[in-house]
C-alpha cells in the first residue's frame, strides 16, 4: 500500500535545485517549519550546505520561492545559538544578496522578511561590521528615512500612517540597535549616515503628534541615539563640538541662583511670563540665533536641542527600555567636561527636566532606576542643577537606598545612587544636611557596616565614600553627634574594606575575569507550514513573536543587549557615568 512519508533533512535541501519554482519554494518553506526552535536541525541545514542554496534562491524570478528562502534564512539565523550561521550566510554572500532583492522587490512582506533576515544577523558580533559596511547606506535611505517621515514634511499624515504600521521601519531600527553596540568604528560610521540621526530624531518628535510613546520603533530609535551619543567627545572630531559663546547667554548661564527654583520647578514670579527661557532668547525649539545654517547628522546628538524629545518621552512613555534609553542619552550627554555637556545639563534644567528625572526613581524598574540615578549624578555636575537635587530630590534619592524594606534594586543601582548622593553632597553643605535630616546617614551605615548582609564591596565603598564626605563639614559634626552618630560611622579606612573583601572571599580567581555582553532577543514571524506533496503534521500551529533591538549608552558604563528572534536574553550593564548599551533583537523564526 502507497503511502505518504516525511522526508529526510538531505532530501529537503537537494529539493531546493528541483527546476521547478513550486517545489523550490515549499522545500524551503518546510526548512523553515523544520528550524523552528531546533537548534540542532538549524546546525544540520548548515553542514549540509543548504544556506548557500537559500541564499541562491534569493535572486529567484519567483517572488514565492524568494520569500520562502527569507523566512528559511530567517529561523536559521534566530538565536545566540546560531552565531555559525550567521558567519556562514555571510560567507555565503548572503548580506549583498539580501539587500539585491531589498532594492528590486515591490512585494512589502518580502521587504519585511529581508530586514528581519538582517535584524537577526545584526545580533552576531562577527557579522556587525559587514553589515555597517555593505546595507547601512541601503537601509538608511530605502527604509529609514522614507519611512520616518523625516524627508516629506508636507505629506506628514501620510507618513504618520506609515511610522505607526511599518513592521519595515521596526525591523530596520531593531538592527540598527544592534549595530550602534559594535564599537567606536560602528558608531562613527552610523553617526555619519548621511540622514539616519536626522530620521531617527524625528521618529522621537513624531510621537508626540501621534502619543505613540511606547511603539517599538520609538524605543529602537532612542536605544540607537543613547548609543551614537557615547563618548561623542572622544570620539568626534573637536573641530565639530567647539562651543559657542552665544549659547552661555542663550541658555541663561548668567541667570543668579534667586531664578533657580522659578527655572526649573515651575514656580510662579510676579511680572514675569512662565516659560522658563528668558525673554527674546532660544526657546528650545527653533534655530539658534548666531548659526547660519539648520543643524543636521551628526550635530543634532549633542546640540541642546535635543533635550526636548528625551524629556517629552521620560514624561510620557511607559515602556522601562525607552525610558532608560531616553535617560541614557541624556546620562551621556551630560558626561565629562567638554562644552556642550555643560550646555546639555543647564538645557536640562531650562526645560524643567530635573522634576522628571526624580520622579523616575520611584519606579519599580531596576534598570530605569539605575540610568535616572547616574543622570541626575551628571546633572550635579552643575553647581546650580546641584542646588536643586538636594533641595527637591534628597529624600527620593534616601529612599531608594536599601534599609527597613527589601529592596528590589541591584548593586549596581544602589551604587549608582551612592554615587549621585556623593556629588551631590559634594562642596555643599546644605545638601549634606539634608541628608541627614532624611534619614540617609542611619541606611549609609548600615550599608558600609553592614559585614554579612549581602552587600557587594562596590556597594560598601560607593556608601563609604559618601559618609566620609559627609564627615568633611566640621559645621555638622555637632548635628551628627546628637542624633547618635561618631568619627567610627563615617570613616572606615580602606584597608578595613580591603580586609573584609577577603573575608568574603575564601578563595579568589587564579585568573581575571571577564564580563562578556549578554544578548537579549525578540522577534516575530509566522510560521507556515510547508508542503512538499509529503505528509506532515497537520495540528502545525502557527508561531508569532516579536522582534526587538535595543542598544544603550549613557555616561561612562557600557550597556549592550542583543535582540534577535523570539527568544530572550537578559540584559547586561556596566558602568559608572556614561553608558553604552547594545542590545541586539532576531528576528524571529517560523
């Protein structure tokens, strides 16, 4: 009796030369069902060479058998796993081929489907500059900027249809995430784009006509910005990010300390309109006076006008990844020493930015906490900004601090908050005061005194650190003793801390350690099942998952994560000021 069977894996793949279209598109259609969260199958399909099949298939006559090798090529590339692959579809030829039929096709779901292929590949390392090298230019003007909206100011309602729907525009700034986490080399590369800063600043100003806040192609946006913004005065040339002298009085820089709290907080004075910008002055949004020519690329990362978007979206979005790459952005911006931090963290203030950036602290998101935390650390750098966070943000700064309740936050966080406690307590008594009368001195003892309680030695030296300042105002020493404190709670001499390091550590690392970037993932495709005239499963159930890339970078810490396919991987931070984060997104498989 004839009967129907499923065929082996080399049958499939040999099925992907038959002469005809229809069997060429549902073997690869098969593969794709077959790949789908089977890591050991995708491996096989590699060793068998069915990737430099599939990538043939992709300068097909047939739209059919090009779309079934793109969702094949798609699952084959999908998770962490699959790093051999994606170095193979790049050997392979796979990236030029990919943007050969980007460019040729006028089928959008094929459209969709090639730039989920490259959102996937974007989340391998190895492959990241290859892709910068030969699509940056082709997504950027075929995808970004069209679909941005950023280049038809006059057909505006139009493109706000196609900013809110386009999984194109959401893949494509998924990868573009990923690629701003590749290094110094990735970043000057997309930084000079030709359009891409000015599409992917305009996608953060759109959603504000439209209140999409929360859309996934906003937080791949912001994510990428929080990146290209990283050690921008490292890395840009100095002739570029020379100050100018009429932004000091543009931006107020002269304004007496008595105008402060009228600044930023919002308060009402007599005789003078609210608004926050001097009369006559740069309003925050239009052209600068003293620049002959509009801002544009790469000027647009650092320029005060920036400011606005980030704040508009850390007040009005719910999503914790563009909230904390809003922060970031402004975290690195505000870094360092070079002239337009300065005039980023008195925009900040200006725009009455600091009240939002406090008001995130409260949230109950680790992450978004710790990017708020070292924001506000940068923002004190300004004396006046300084004035300001002690005198409206002291107490929600103490209650982050673990003490009485559990706390939900990292020692990365709570060592970010040290740290802003520290400069903010810094050359000001009036804001040490105010910590005390807060209640921090009693959470920052037990913190650095705390031997056993779980705290990391960075946590016990960021509190040290800060009580030691604390102890600096011969003036308080008087308040502190009343309330019960002594020399023995504020100063805890490092070889104290060095000793109780090792305590905690019977046995140590005969070799460094290294922390390496953890990648998370998301994606979404349907998988359909294939039909090759041989039987299989017919309860085949269709699969859906999002596909995100997130990459970070604020104020001297590196933040990366990687997002590809449907699945997920947790999220990786380090640093102190600035951070840089990469997240890479997959696209995913069906």
């Amino acid at each position: 009796e004839f009967a129907w069977r499923d065929p082996e894996l080399p049958e499939v793949i040999h099925m992907l030369q038959h002469h005809f279209p229809s069997v060429q598109a549902n073997a690869a259609a098969y593969l794709q069902h077959l790949c789908y969260g089977d890591n050991r199958v995708k491996v096989e399909v590699c060793h068998l060479g069915g990737i430099q099949h599939l990538v043939d298939q992709l300068d097909h006559k047939v739209a059919e058998v090009q779309k079934s090798a793109c969702g094949a090529l798609r699952n084959l590339v999908y998770g962490k796993a699959t790093d051999n692959n994606k170095v193979a579809l790049r050997n392979c030829g796979g990236v030029p081929a990919l943007l050969r039929l980007l460019r040729k096709t006028t089928d959008n779901e094929v459209r969709e489907l090639v730039t989920g292929v490259l959102w996937n590949l974007s989340s391998c390392d190895a492959v990241k500059m290859t892709i910068i090298r030969d699509a940056l230019t082709t997504l950027t003007n075929t995808v970004v900027i069209p679909h941005s909206g950023w280049s038809s100011v006059s057909h505006r309602d139009e493109h706000k249809v196609k900013f809110q729907s386009s999984l194109l525009l959401r893949n494509t700034t998924g990868c573009l995430r990923n690629l701003s986490s590749a290094g110094e080399e990735a970043r000057s590369q997309l930084r000079c784009c030709e359009g891409l800063v000015d599409s992917l600043l305009h996608v953060l100003k759109a959603c504000v006509n439209t209140s999409d806040y929360d859309s996934k192609i906003v937080e791949n946006s912001v994510c990428t910005l929080r990146n290209l913004s990283y050690r921008l005065e490292v890395e840009m040339p100095s002739s570029r990010l020379l100050g100018n002298q009429e932004l000091d009085t543009l931006l107020g820089f002269s304004s007496p300390a008595k105008e402060l709290d009228y600044l930023c907080w919002g308060k009402r004075r007599r005789g003078r309109k609210r608004g926050g910008w001097p009369d006559d002055k740069w309003d925050g949004v239009g052209p600068i006076p003293g620049f002959s020519q509009a801002l544009r690329g790469a000027e647009l990362l650092w320029h005060p006008i920036v400011v606005k978007p980030y704040l508009n979206l850390l007040a009005e979005s719910s999503n914790p990844a563009t909230l904390e790459g809003a922060a970031g952005s402004l975290q690195n911006l505000s870094a360092g020493n070079w002239k337009f931090s300065a005039y980023i963290r008195a925009a900040v203030r200006k725009e009455k930015g600091l009240p939002i950036l406090v008001e995130l602290l409260r949230m109950d998101n680790d992450r978004v906490v710790c990017s708020v935390a070292t924001a506000l650390r940068n923002m004190a750098l300004d004396g006046r900004n300084k004035e300001l966070i002690g005198k409206y943000a002291m107490r929600d700064l103490v209650n982050r601090l673990p003490g009485g309740s559990p706390t939900v936050l990292s020692d990365d966080t709570v060592a970010s908050v040290c740290c802003t406690l520290h400069e903010v307590t810094s050359r000001n008594m009036e804001n040490a005061k105010a910590l005390a009368d807060s209640g921090g001195i009693e959470k920052l003892v037990d913190i650095s005194k705390g031997r056993g309680k779980g705290y990391s030695m960075k946590v016990v030296k960021a509190a040290a650190q800060v009580l030691n300042t604390l102890w600096q105002y011969r003036e308080l020493r008087s308040l502190y003793k009343q309330d019960g404190w002594n020399y023995t709670h504020f100063v805890t001499p490092v070889s104290t801390l060095e000793r109780d390091r090792y305590l905690s550590q019977p046995t140590l690392p005969t070799s460094p350690l290294q922390m390496s970037p953890v990648i998370q993932s998301g994606g979404s495709a349907t998988s359909s099942p294939a039909m090759l005239g041989i039987r299989h499963s017919s309860n085949y159930q269709r699969a859906q998952s999002s596909m995100q890339l997130n990459t970070y970078y604020g104020d001297n810490s590196l933040h990366k994560q990687q997002y590809t396919g449907s699945e997920k991987k947790t999220p990786y931070f380090i640093g102190t000021y600035s951070s840089q984060s990469g997240e890479d997104l997959r696209r995913s498989q069906v």
